[in-house]
C-alpha cells in the first residue's frame, strides 16, 4: 500500500514509498485511513531533522481519523469512524500516512457527535493540543471573568497550534493577542479572532528582566525558547501560562520570579500519552466548541505525494494554520 515514509539518516530520503500490510504492527484494531494532517512533528520524522523516527521503514503521520475494517475488541465495531492521534503513532509505529493502519482499541476516540472524519483531521493532533492548551489554563481557573481585563497571548499564531487556540480563545470571549513573525496574516488572525496582533521578535527579542510589566491573564505557548521566557516574565499575578511547543527552541532560561513573586503557573501540555478520558472530554469540546466555518479558513488540504514538500514548509513556518491530508485519495 502507499505511504509516506520517514527519512532515514544518511540512508534514503523520506518520501513516497510503499509498504506491506503484512508489516502494520500488533494491535487490535485496522483501519481504513480516510484522513491525516500536517504537524510540526511530521515535518521532522518526513525530512528527517530531529531524533523523532530511531526505527526504519516507518510510516509517518502522528494521527488519523478512518474506518475500523476489523477489530477483536469489543466496543469498537467494524464500520465504526474513529480519530487516533499520538501513543506513537509516526513515531514508533506505523502511522496515519498509509491507507491502513493497526492501532490498539485503548487509543481510540470514537468520532465525536458535529465532527465528520476530515474535520477531525482538520483540527488533528494541533488543534488538540490548542484544546488541551485551553483545558489547561481552565483548570487553573482562567475565565474571560477573571482576567481582569487582560487578553491571552498565543505564540506562534498563525501555525497550526496558535490559529486553532485562537479561534478557541475568542470563541469562549477571551480578548486573544497574536503573536506572530507574519504580520501579512493579520487579516487571517482578525478573522479566527484576534484583537491584536503583536510581531513574535516583542516576545523573541525581548531584554532579559527579573519580571516585565504584567501584560497577559494567560497564555498558549508553541514557540518555547526565549518566547516562552519572555510570556513567563510577563504573565499578571495568578495568571498560567500552557506551554506546548518549541518551535523557536527548546531551552528554557528563567528566574524563578514568575513564580515565586507572581504565583505564575507553567503547565506543560503534552498530547501524545494524554490520557483517553481527557482526550474524549477534548475531542467533544473541539466539536462542540470550534467554529467550522473558522475551522475550513485555516485549512488546507494536500494528497499524500504533496506531504515530503509540504513538511519542509513546516518546519521553515511557511504554512498557515492547518494542512489536511487526503491518504484515501
Ligand atoms: P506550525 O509550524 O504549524 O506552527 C508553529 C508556528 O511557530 C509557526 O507557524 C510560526 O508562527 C512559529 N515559529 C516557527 N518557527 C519559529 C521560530 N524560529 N521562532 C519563533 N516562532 C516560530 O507547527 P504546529 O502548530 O504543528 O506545532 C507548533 C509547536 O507545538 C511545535 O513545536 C510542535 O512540536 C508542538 N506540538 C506539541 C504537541 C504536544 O503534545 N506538546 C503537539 C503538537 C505540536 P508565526 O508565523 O505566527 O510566527
């Protein structure tokens, strides 16, 4: 079957290819994959930047929404649609950049009520860790309420991440500001929501303080790095900051004063072992909670053979919001 596979170190480019399905790992579950999409993470293991694939052939793709074609597990039926996103899926196993792939029943998201199979992989493995992101900073107890006035900073806005957080963010009446290296998508960020948009080098480039003015109730961090340093800094006494990414670095240098004079929270968001229960409660509130019509205006949908040029894209920032992959063709 068709696939895109993962670039092996000084081996062979990633790219098209093909794989035996006598060769999809144990699990109890096949599906029939209609749908992938376009992450971060796929653009390293497809080019073959970043440790993110250590085992060759591998199919990538970190999530998937299809059709169950067999299951020996009760409670998921052939027929079924289902969304798997994460547990490895791209990295350690094959992934959803194949027409079939074998998951374990445990992973599987039954498709949510006001979700179709493309939407899912529409908002996929980004937009559920920009729901997780949101989760997040509710449970700490930010509401539009008690942010006193102040706005929620998404960093990286205008990628996948930051443009489903948001139209998330707004749609729950936060005032949402933008931080973004493409102030050309202002538009497209006012559109998803947005009240402001800051250029990311406010946040990149920032002179290293104790603790800056308090600008922020909260935040949604892709970017990590000094960025994240910088939202910290500025993050309003109570306020939490839901760091998910590291798309501008991966070391973080601060002081201890966020926390210690400021009652700052980082919360750390990770989507990949996200426990079912949570991505469940996730998946529905994405459903219930994002705007399809904001959804489709940061979607972008490409044929499997487009992903090896596409991940290059991704990884140099060039692609806006969502891309959603085609692999049943
Ligand atoms: P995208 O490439 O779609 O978005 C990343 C955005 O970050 C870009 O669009 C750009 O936004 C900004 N950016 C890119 N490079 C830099 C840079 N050098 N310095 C500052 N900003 C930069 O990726 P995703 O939205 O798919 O993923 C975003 C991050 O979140 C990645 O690091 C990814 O690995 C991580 N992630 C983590 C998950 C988890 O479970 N923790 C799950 C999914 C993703 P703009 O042009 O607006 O400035």
């Amino acid at each position: 079957m068709r696939a895109v596979l993962a670039a092996e170190p000084g081996v062979a480019n990633g790219g098209l290819g093909e794989i035996d399905e006598a060769d999809l790992p144990d699990g109890d579950v096949t599906v029939k994959v209609a749908w992938s999409s376009l992450n971060y993470k796929d653009g390293l293991a497809v080019t073959g930047r970043g440790k993110v694939v250590r085992s060759f052939p591998m199919v990538c793709g970190v999530d998937l929404a299809g059709v169950v074609v067999r299951s020996e597990a009760p409670g998921v039926e052939r027929g079924d649609e289902v969304i798997v996103t994460g547990f490895g899926l791209g990295e350690e196993r094959h992934g959803g950049y194949g027409e079939l792939a074998r998951v374990r029943s445990e992973w599987v998201v039954p498709m949510p009520a006001g979700l179709d199979m493309r939407a899912a992989m529409a908002i996929g493995t980004a937009g559920l860790t920009a729901m997780l992101c949101v989760l997040a900073l509710e449970d700490h107890g930010l509401t539009p309420e008690r942010a006193g006035g102040r706005p929620v900073v998404v960093t990286g806005a205008a990628g996948g991440v930051g443009s489903v957080a948001v139209a998330l963010l707004a749609k729950l009446g936060h005032a949402v500001t933008a931080a973004t290296g493409r102030p050309e998508e202002e538009a497209y960020l006012r559109r998803l929501g947005a009240g402001e948009l800051i250029e990311r080098r406010q946040l990149s480039d920032a002179p290293v303080r104790p603790l800056d003015k308090e600008r922020w109730a909260g935040a949604v961090d892709a970017v990590g790095g000094t960025t994240l340093a910088t939202v910290l800094r500025q993050t309003a006494y109570g306020g939490c900051v839901a760091a998910c990414g590291l798309a501008g670095g991966a070391e973080l240098s601060t002081t201890v004063h966020p926390f210690i004079l400021r009652g700052v929270d980082l919360a750390g968001v990770e989507s990949v072992r996200c426990p079912i229960r949570r991505r469940v409660d996730a998946w529905g509130r994405l459903a219930s909670d994002l705007d399809r019509d904001l959804l489709d205006e940061m979607t972008v949908e490409a044929p499997l053979e487009d992903v090896p040029g596409l991940a290059e894209e991704i990884l140099a920032g060039r692609t806006r919001g969502r891309v959603v992959v085609a692999v049943a063709g």
